[in-house]
C-alpha cells in the first residue's frame, strides 16, 4: 500500500490518487525468490464528455442538414430525442474533447448499418484519421428499428476532435444517433 493506491485481501489494486505507481508481484512463500513481476502504471481520471443529444450545447459545429427526432419514442427504448439527417444528403457533427481516448455511442437504424456510419478524429480538424467502430449484436427495439452501442478503443494519441458522419441517401430517418460518450485523458 502507498499514499497512492491500497492492495486488498483480495488482491484488487484500488487507486485512492493520481499519479505513477509501481507494483510488485513475488511468491509470498519464497521472500528471497528471484521470480518476480513489476509494472509501473499511471493512474489518471478521464474527461467524459456525455452528450444525450438533446440540443446542441455539447456539439462544436455541425453540418446543416440535421434534425433532432423527438417522435416515437417507444421505437428507441424511450429516449426522448435523437440525432437524424433532416435531408437525403451525408450530414457531420463534430465535439472537442483534448486528448480524445475512446468512444460509445448508441445508434438505431433499420436494415444494416454497414457503411452509413463512419467516425473519424483529428487533432487540429484540418486532417482527419479514419476510426474503426466495433458493435455489439444488433436489439430489435420496434418496428423495423434495430439498436447497437458502438465503440472505438483505438484513437490516435493526440487527437482532439471526434467527427461523426452519416451517409446520405433516400431513408432520412435512419440511422440515428441516441447518445455519444467521449473520454478524453485527464490530469
């Protein structure tokens, strides 16, 4: 144990501060054993940016051709607004989060999903780096909607800014987006 972090019985590291910490695993039975393990980790807070898309307070610029969708909310597990194109054409919003880490986001859509999300980062919103989205299996939620929660864990150090697109075409009303999380690293 350290002013830093506890080890319990159980063997659970629990930080109590921020800051490094170096941990060091030997066989309790043998003291004098050269067999041991050390790892030195950096306990840090995230920034958490969560937006549930009510309004546009969250969002840092937005192209013009959205629209929140506050009907139907038995379709979307009862969430009161959604983002959605307002137009058959691509649409982007973009957040500032510093030191922009990972991503969750809930999306609905009818059909497949497959090319008509596509999610990127930058550090300066002049060049802008591809992120690849995992989902979990699609949840039928009514009609012919369907939900996933998507997740980037692989952001690119240095990146300060999430951008999100959708694909245009005819279906305006899907997909959409319910909510977005970022997590930026903290101090």
């Amino acid at each position: 144990p350290t002013d830093r972090a506890t080890i319990g019985a159980d063997g659970v590291l629990r930080p109590t501060r921020l800051g490094a910490i170096k941990v060091v695993a030997q066989p309790r039975d043998e003291p004098g054993s050269t067999v041991r393990a050390e790892l030195t980790l950096e306990i840090i807070r995230d920034r958490v940016l969560d937006d549930p898309l009510d309004d546009w307070s969250l969002v840092a610029s937005h192209s013009g051709n959205w629209t929140f969708d506050t009907l139907n909310t038995q379709l979307f597990d009862g969430d009161p607004s959604r983002l959605k194109r307002a137009q058959d054409t691509p649409a982007s919003v973009i957040w500032h989060c510093p030191a922009l880490s990972r991503v969750q986001a809930r999306l609905y859509f009818i059909g497949e999903l497959g090319e008509k999300v596509h999610f990127s980062a930058s550090a300066d919103q002049q060049t802008w780096a591809p992120l690849a989205m995992v989902t979990d299996a699609p949840t039928p939620t009514g009609w012919q909607f369907k939900r996933v929660n998507a997740r980037i864990e692989a952001v690119p150090a240095g990146m300060n800014w999430l951008r999100m697109e959708f694909a245009g075409d005819a279906m305006i009303f899907s997909p959409q987006l319910s909510e977005v999380r970022l997590y930026g690293r903290g101090e």
